[in-house]
C-alpha cells in the first residue's frame, strides 16, 4: 500500500493533468476501414460498477485503487448510450438491449433479433419482423465471427447476434409453448446451427443441445444438467458433422489451466487467434456475462471480480490486434441498482464499511443497491454488519427495497472506443446507434456508399495494406467509382 505521502505526490502534483491534456491534444481520428472488429460487452456494467471495478483492481494489486487506470480508461474516445425505451419498460433487460447494440433497432422487453412490431412470447408476430445483426453483416462481408462469453450461447446477449426470437426464454424446444410449435417458430438452439455460419462460439448451453435425458458428458450424475430437447436431436452432433470444433467449459478447451489462468481472457484471446487467420479480418464479440448475475444476487464482489476480468480480457485484445485496423468497444447493455456511497477513506477496502455510522447508529457498505435480497428488518432495524466480514466474496450488500432479485437500472451507459472510426462514438446517443457506426467503420452491411472506392482497392492490393484505405480518402464521385469497379471486375 502507498502511505499517504506517495498519494499526496501522485496526485498534487500537476503534471498528471498535464499529460492528459498532452494526450488530448495530440489525439487524432483514425479514418482507416477496420478491419477487425472486437466488441466488449460487459452485462450489466454500468458506470458504478465501472468505478468500483477500478479500484478493487488496484486494490487486488496492493495498492490504494482509486488512482488505478483499468484498460478500458485508456480508450481515447467516450460516449453514452441511452439504455431506455425498449418499447413499453424505460429499463430494459439484456434482450431488447442486445438487439439494440448488435441489430441497430430498439426492441420490446424479451425479445431478440426481431423489431418492436413483434410482441413478447407471440410467435405470429414475429414473422417478417426479423433483423439481423453486425454479426451477420460482418459475416456476409466475407469477415470470420465469432462469440464468447461465460453465460450461455443460447443467452439474451449472444442470442440477438444469431437468432430471431419473441422470447429469449425459448432456448430449447422444450422451452417452446404450443403456439409456438404450431406456428413454426424455431428454438434460439437450433436457430445457432441454423441461422450464421458462426466460426468461433465458446460458452455455456449444452443441455439445450442434447435429447432430453441425455447425460452431460462433464457432469453425468447432475440431473439438471442433462439435455432438454423433446425433439430429440442431437445438436453438439449435428454440429460437429458440419466440421466444427466446439469448447463447451475450461475443461474442454485444450491448453487452458484454470487454476492458473484467467478463463475469460484466454477464451478471448483462443478466438482472436483462430478468427485472425482470416486475410478480411473478423467480428468478434466478448460477454462478461455475470457482472449481471453478481449484481441480481446483490452479490457486489462477485460483480466486481467478474468486471475485472472483462478488463483483463479488453487487455488481451488490444495486445491480439492493431489498433490501425481493429475498432475495440467497449460497453455495457443495461446498469443496475447499484450505488458507491458514504465517505469512505481513500484505500479503503472497495468492499468495506462507510467509517461514519447511519442514522440507525449502525454502519453500512460504501457498496449497497436501491433493492434486492439484501434487506432483512428485524425489531424494525436493519442487520447490524459491526462483526460481519462484508469483503467476503458471497456477502449480500443491504438494499432499501425488498426483492428476491435486484433490478436493472435505468440510466444511460459508458462506451469506450478506440482504433478505425471510434470518434464517431463520442457524445449521447440511442444504444441502437452502436452496430451502424461500427457497420460504417468497418465497410459492412448497408451504408457503404463511400466504401466503394475502398472495395476497388482491397480487391487489387493485399489484405494486409487494406488497413492502410482510409475513409477520407475514399470521397470521389460515387459513379465514377462504380464504373471503375466493374471494369476491374471484368
Ligand atoms: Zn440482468
């Protein structure tokens, strides 16, 4: 830990602003077409737990933490993005959102890969209202895709990269009601070997790939993890007919240690590996998906560590890449009801107690949530937390209003971007923004007028020097691009 005449240093002294305003002022826009694209989602990261995530970072490291610069603090572009309106709820859930940052429309409560006209749980309404995602426009463009995260691939966040569902609860058929069935909508199972051609996938789901009853290869005595499907298909087999290769846990995935490494950073890091060998380059996106899951069990380290993790892993990345030809975001779908209050002392334990006691002559954590399971009033008090270890990894942070399971919250959430085209993410803007920008920064999907020149280009020089085409470049009259293209074409 650094005494108080080293922080005194660090932080009085005015050259550190000094470099930050050097930094700005020498940043520049990057206009070249990316190439790659890695997107970083962490499930429910909001700008709280961006903040707390820091300094338990530092603080994992001995050192005071707030002065802590987590990876994703050195993105030199920021912005915010407007969480709300997934159509009826202003605080939506990790399905609307994902399709709002992966498919570029706000969606209903529930829903994935679908637009707002189709309505939760209804299967008829879903017809002919699919869209489709960066996933996919990368994937027509000829780029290899990929997903990983630590949920399950059949999950709200990867699912809207894939699948067109009118609910995010139908994983398996078994999940699907009748109506759904006779109606001819398909599972979000069957729809992964059905819809992409996806290149890498890595995560959790295997029973909904397996016949109902069907062992788990990892676990065979562990009655909830056996398969689900009523249909009795095979799909682990179906797919690794079609050539595949699948990573299902840490115990799978070769020349992974999970003792010694850390699983969310060498999955991102197996990905980019095996997407890289593709000469147009890829879409990759990364999900920490139990931030969310610590934060609905008000579990505020678990969150935390979880969050850290997702920043080891924008690390790796950054290393795995070029920043001339990789766009790298990183953003978060919804937040939650989380706060970082009291008056702590720097260096106090992120995880630790306010040193000033409430009202209530009791103490309270620095971390505490607006609701949740953490509330229990006896003899009209609440827990006294004096003897209770509150770093704990599985402690329960109090919350005002009582609920089994804390809820999202409602307010806008970070994005950090960096490499080809990331200033177009500065300011506000709707989260369904997201996927166009990166479609226009990268050369894919619709709006690619001013790419054509670049096409031209990229189909005469090698792939590697493509990443030096540049956006600015590109401005000539669309015509004369487009008559030139088919000369060379022919
Ligand atoms: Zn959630």
């Amino acid at each position: 830990r650094m005494n108080h005449q080293e922080l005194l240093l660090i932080f009085t002294k005015p050259s550190s602003a000094q470099n930050t305003l050097c930094s700005a002022l020498s940043r520049k826009h990057n206009t070249n077409v990316a190439k790659n694209i890695l997107l970083f989602l962490g499930d429910g990261m909001g700008v709280t737990t961006i903040t707390a995530a820091r300094i338990l970072k530092g603080q994992l490291q001995n050192r005071s933490g707030e002065e802590t610069i987590m990876n994703m603090d050195t993105f030199p572009f920021v912005g915010l993005a407007k969480v709300t309106h997934s159509f009826l709820k202003s605080i939506p859930d990790s399905a609307a959102t994902a399709t709002a940052y992966l498919c570029g429309v706000k969606t209903n409560l529930n829903t994935v890969g679908v637009s707002a006209a189709a309505r939760n749980g209804v299967c008829r309404s879903q017809k002919g209202n699919e869209v489709t995602s960066i996933l996919k426009w990368a994937k027509d463009a000829g780029k290899s895709v990929g997903i990983v995260t630590t949920t399950r691939v059949q999950h709200a966040t990867p699912a809207a990269s894939y699948a067109h569902s009118a609910s995010r609860t139908w994983y398996s058929d078994a999940d699907l009601p009748t109506s759904a069935v006779t109606g001819g909508c398909l599972d979000i199972a069957s729809q992964l070997l059905r819809n992409t051609d996806i290149d890498v996938i890595i995560g959790g789901g295997r029973k909904y790939m397996t016949p109902k009853g069907f062992p788990d290869p990892e676990y065979p005595t562990d009655l909830s993890a056996q398969g689900q499907r009523k249909d009795n298909r095979n799909l682990v087999n179906e797919w690794l007919s079609l050539i595949r290769r699948l990573w299902w846990n840490k115990t799978d995935f070769d020349a992974v240690d999970p003792e010694k490494t850390d699983y969310l950073m060498e999955i991102t890091e197996k990905a980019i590996r095996i997407l890289k060998k593709n000469p147009k380059g890829f879409f990759l996106l990364v999900e920490g998906g139990r931030i969310d899951q610590g934060h609905h069990d008000s579990r505020a380290s678990m969150a935390l560590h979880e969050a850290v993790a997702l920043d080891d892993a924008v690390a790796r990345g950054l290393e795995l890449t070029n920043e001339e030809e990789t766009l790298t975001v990183v953003t978060a779908d919804h937040s939650h009801a989380f706060t970082f209050n009291g008056y702590p002392f720097r260096g106090n334990s992120i995880l630790g107690k306010s040193p000033i006691f409430a009202m209530d002559f009791l103490p309270y954590t620095t971390l505490m949530y607006g609701n949740g399971p953490g509330i229990k009033i006896t003899d009209n008090k609440r827990p006294d937390i004096r003897n209770v270890d509150t770093t704990d990894k599985d402690y329960v942070q109090q919350s005002a209003a009582p609920l089994d399971s804390e809820t999202h919250g409602g307010e806008d959430v970070a994005l950090f971007a960096r490499g080809p085209m990331a200033h177009l993410y500065q300011g506000v803007y709707e989260q369904s923004y997201i996927p166009h920008a990166m479609a226009f920064a990268a050369c894919v999907g619709t709006n690619q007028e001013h790419c054509w020149s670049m096409i031209l280009m990229i189909n005469i020089i090698s792939p590697h020097t493509s990443s030096l085409i540049n956006h600015n470049e590109s401005i000539k009259p669309a015509i004369f691009v487009m008559k030139t293209y088919i000369l060379i074409s022919h």
